[in-house]
C-alpha cells in the first residue's frame, strides 16, 4: 500500500511518546492514527472506483498497522 509508510511513522512516535512518559501526546498520536488510516482507505477506495470505506473498515487497517513490532 502506498500510504502504510504514514501510519508507520505515526505508531513510531507513539511508542516514543510512551517510552518517554508523554501520555497525552501518545494517546493523540493514537488518535491521529485513526483519522490517518480512515482517510486513506477512503482514499483508496475511491481511487480504485469503488464507494470509499467505512470507518469499521478503516479501524481494522489502523488495527492491522498499530498491532505491529512498532508498538
């Protein structure tokens, strides 16, 4: 996926800002994470010429990326 490398970046950083006892950062990077990865299947389910997904959708794909060795 052209995009993962965003969502990537962003979970980094949480664990950064979880590490480094930055609660709140780490807990609005979580929620970045979601509206990153809703916008991005929306995006490409748009682009590929299908209706854009739904948010279910979209917290499975945050889901698939934030449950990765990055956390």
């Amino acid at each position: 996926m052209q995009y993962e490398w965003i969502l990537d970046v962003l979970t980094d950083l949480k664990a950064f800002a979880k590490v480094n006892g930055l609660t709140a950062l780490a807990e609005q990077l979580d929620d970045t994470s979601l509206v990153a990865a809703s916008e991005i299947a929306q995006f490409v389910g748009e682009t590929d010429g299908g209706p854009g997904t739904d948010a279910r959708s979209a917290g499975k794909l945050h889901r698939g990326f934030a449950t990765g060795n990055n956390t």
